[in-house]
C-alpha cells in the first residue's frame, strides 16, 4: 500500500449524532478518544452534546463547523439523511460511521474503526460529490403569484402522495416546462442517485452509480401498463400539478427522506430541481461501491 497522503491530511473534526433512544454517547466518547490519539483536534455539535449529556469535549455551534476538516456522523443511514440537509451548504466533507443497520451511506464499520479513521487522517481517502434536490411546494393565489408553503431538501428522494394508503390520485408531471405525461397511480418518487438503492428501489426504480449526474422518476402503483420509471438529467426542473374530481381539493403528501412530511393540496404544485451544492462524502482508501452493493443488498446474490 502506498503510504503517500492522496488527499489533505485531518487535523479538525466536528461529531454529528442524532439524539434519540440508543444509547451512542459511549461509541461518541470512544471515537473522539481515537481521534485524540491520532493527533485529531475533536469537537462536539452542540445539540448532539447536549441531548447526551457530554461535557468533557469542547462543543460548536453548525455555524462554527464552516472552518473544519470533516464532519463525522455516528448511526445509521437516517442519521447522514437527517446530518446533510442541515449541515450541506458548510460544505464541509461528512465521514459516516455506521451504529445502525443497511450502513449504505454510513460504511465505516464498527469492526474496521481503528484502520478506517488512520486512513482518513492521514489522507488516505476519496471525495466523492452526491446530488441533492431541492423540494418546494406552492399555491397559486387568484392574483397568480404562487405562495410557498414548504420547502425541503432530501438527499435520498421525495415521495409523493395522497397521505392515504392505496388511495390514487391524478399526477400531472412536467420536465423543464414540457408535460410529460398525466399519471392515475398512488404516488411518485423522484430520487437522486443515492436514493436509487432506498425507497425507490422497492418501487421497482433502476439503481444508478451515485456520483452520475441523474435524477429518476419512479411511479407507485400506477393504473396503465405504459408507465415505467424514467431517467432524466440532473440538471431538470421537475414539476407536479394534481387533478381532483369535480374541482375539489384533495389533501397531498409530500415527503422528504422519510424524515420530512409537508401537507398540501391538490390546489398546489410541487418543484423538485438539484440542489446548488452537492453532499461530500468521504470514503476511507479501499472503497468499493459494488463491493458494497453485494454486501449490503445481496447484489447479484443466487436465490437457489
């Protein structure tokens, strides 16, 4: 192995945890000790340390996190989802280490700490971008100025639909201002690359490289036999209107990473473009996405 850096070496780093029921302040504890020891100037977000209760590692405000080498995110998958839509636009590059289950996105594991965290310090890793979108949902007025009601970003992908189990509504979807079809189904998924291996996935949406410069459009259940999911470029503006039968709203759904949830109506549109400044992670050397697809999915795994 070539010991040489590759890329600039880490010598400030923020922890990033979600605060909830597991119990994760002994791995924090465990993982800035290590950090420490290899020469690391550590520091703890504020509310990761105040919802678990560490004082003994000096804390910083998200705006403080700007001047850093890196971010490390401690849990799982929904851990990273939750970390970059706040934390992106630092720009800041995000290691996560993976507490919780699939570890898709988190892929330092528990078992290889020790090696992965000396690779990333000493520079021995990969940056490697992935797209976010921006998701807005507004109202046309009477006038026809539009009036915003939410807004999101999402890194995986937004999810909309009635709020209703099996209930189907009328999706009219546009591509950079061209219509592109009028959908009955129960829902539509619009997802970046990363989230090609999440929800959309279990729709029966494509898996796609994550560093490619795509979006998917992935419909739920819909009533035609003409209506598969669809790969456009990054760079579209996708919009969603709604018909409801005989002129009256209906409430939608519209839901970001699975953390997220607006509520509208059919009155609304939904917006959906790529998000001006892309999520960076960073892989220890020796990363390997196929490797990680098999491992995690059972990729090309035999059924007999």
């Amino acid at each position: 192995m070539n010991d040489k850096p590759v890329q600039k070496p880490i010598s400030t780093a923020v922890i990033v945890s979600k605060v909830y029921k597991r119990p994760m302040a002994g791995p924090i504890r465990e993982i800035a000790d290590k950090l420490t020891k290899l020469g690391v100037k550590v520091y703890l977000d504020a509310n990761t340390a105040v919802g678990f209760n560490i004082s003994e590692i000096q804390s910083i405000t998200r705006r403080e996190m700007r001047d850093l080498d890196l971010i490390i995110v401690i849990g799982g998958d929904g851990s990273l989802l939750g970390a970059a839509r706040t934390l992106v636009d630092l720009k800041v590059p995000v290691l996560g280490i993976n507490r919780g289950h699939l570890g898709l996105l988190t892929d330092v594991n528990p078992d290889n700490i020790d090696e992965s965290l000396k690779k990333v310090v000493s520079g021995q890793y990969s940056l490697e971008e992935r797209t976010m979108i921006d998701v807005r949902v507004s109202r046309d007025s009477d006038d026809g100025v539009g009036e915003l009601i939410g807004s999101s970003l999402a890194t995986n992908e937004t999810v909309i639909h009635s709020g209703t189990m099996a209930h189907m509504m009328v999706f009219k979807v546009s591509i950079n201002g061209t219509h592109l079809y009028t959908m009955r189904g129960d829902g539509i998924i619009v997802n970046t690359p990363t989230g090609s291996t999440a929800y959309s996935l279990s729709a029966g949406g494509p898996i796609i490289e994550p560093h490619l410069d795509l979006l998917s459009l992935v419909p739920m259940f819909p009533q035609s036999l003409n209506c598969s999911p669809l790969i456009i470029p990054g760079k579209s503006e996708v919009k969603i209107e709604f018909e409801a039968p005989d002129e009256l709203a209906e409430l939608i759904a519209i839901n970001c990473d699975g953390q997220v949830t607006m509520r509208a109506d059919t009155n609304s549109s939904v917006f959906i473009r790529q998000h001006h400044t892309p999520l960076v992670l960073i892989h220890p050397e020796g990363y390997d996405y196929y490797s990680l697809l098999r491992q995690k999915l059972g990729f090309g795994r035999s059924l007999v």
